[in-house]
C-alpha cells in the first residue's frame, strides 16, 4: 500500500500542493489520513482530541523509531482559555521531542549531526 493509499485526497493535496511534501518522503515518514477515533485513542490521544478525520503524521527519534505521533484534525478544536484553534494535537501527557526523517537516523549515528541539549 502506498501513500497515496493511506491518504484522503485532501490530505494528499495539503502534504503535495500545499505544503510541497513529495509522495515518497510522506511515504517515509508513515504519514496517513485516520477516519476511526478508535485509531487515535490507541495512540493515545484523549476523547476530546479525537477528531476525525484527520491526517496524522509520526515523530521520529534519533535512534529511527516513532517516539510518538500528532494529528491535524480538518475541524480543529478552539482552545477554551485563547479562543483560537488548536492546529496539531499530541497525546496528552507527551513531551517534546526532535523529529529526526528515518533517511538522516545513521547520520546520528556517526556523530555527522551534533547533538543539542537544553
């Protein structure tokens, strides 16, 4: 199955056209479109983050696994305390972390990247 695949034409339309994310590095990175809040709520996410559908999209670490995924809902949520949506969800409870493309994990590895800690 390829992206394409995975992906409602609206989804592909904001990666491709609007964005200029090429088909294959969508591919790459596991990006695809959810319509089941069940999906979400495996990954974590809470009820009220669940909205679907959706394209979600995962974070890699430096070690080249998924630390963890975040979402943008078509119909986004509005923050109750600012008024404005709330454009990406990420599960509740996660941490920030450096989302490192798949391709560039080895580039870790050999110390070619240094490493920022703050």
């Amino acid at each position: 199955m390829n992206t394409q695949d995975k992906l409602l034409p609206h989804h592909q339309e904001m990666l491709y056209q609007q964005s200029g994310i090429s088909p294959e590095i969508s591919e790459q990175r596991g990006c695809r479109s959810v319509t089941i809040k069940s999906d979400l709520k495996s990954l974590g996410f809470g009820e009220n983050q669940r909205q679907v559908p959706t394209l979600l999209m995962p974070l890699w670490n430096t070690r080249g696994e998924i630390g963890l995924y975040h979402h943008r809902p078509d119909e986004p949520r509005v923050d109750a305390k600012r008024g404005k949506p709330i454009k990406y969800e990420f599960p509740k409870g996660s941490r920030m972390m450096i989302d490192v493309h798949p391709a560039l994990t080895s580039d870790f590895d050999n110390g070619f990247w240094p490493t920022l800690m703050f």
